[in-house]
C-alpha cells in the first residue's frame, strides 16, 4: 500500500457538465494543497479510495463520469456544512 500522502482540489461550476480537478498532487505538492485549503478555509475532505481515482486526473478537466456520485456526495456534505455554519 502506498502511504504517500495525495490530494485533489475539485472545482464545481453549476454551469459546467462535471466537476474539475484545480490542483492534485503528492508528497510535498499535497501538503501544499492542504495547507492552503486550510488556510482559505476551503472544507478537507479525506477520502483516500476517492482521492487514488482522481489522482490521476488531468489537471482542469472534468472528473470520469464513473466519479459523479461518489463526488456529488462529497460536494452536498461540504454544501450541508456549509449552511449549518451560515445558519
């Protein structure tokens, strides 16, 4: 099993037919990654079975259709969190 350490920033436009892959990478890049989402407060999502299919997205293309549900999932917990914290 591979522990490096893997992220994937995705972009969802209601307008675009799919989320898009903004950032991705491994090792330091990932933390990187990691470390400005937290520091702009962008929700963290840890899903590593996601995060080693979408890993090898092209950077700014739209995600597999094989990943919509898996994604649409992670976006309306994020979108759930997000009016608890506006309420």
């Amino acid at each position: 099993m591979d522990k490096t350490k893997k992220a994937v920033a995705l972009k969802y436009n209601p307008f675009e037919s799919a989320p898009k892959a903004v950032a991705l990478g491994k090792g330091e890049i990932a933390e990187k990654i990691l470390a400005i989402a937290a520091e702009k407060g962008i929700p963290i999502v840890i899903k590593p079975e996601v995060v080693d299919r979408l890993i090898d997205v092209d950077l700014n293309q739209e995600i597999p259709p094989e990943l919509y549900e898996v994604v649409a999932e992670i976006l309306a917990f994020i979108y759930k969190l997000d009016k608890r914290v506006q309420e």
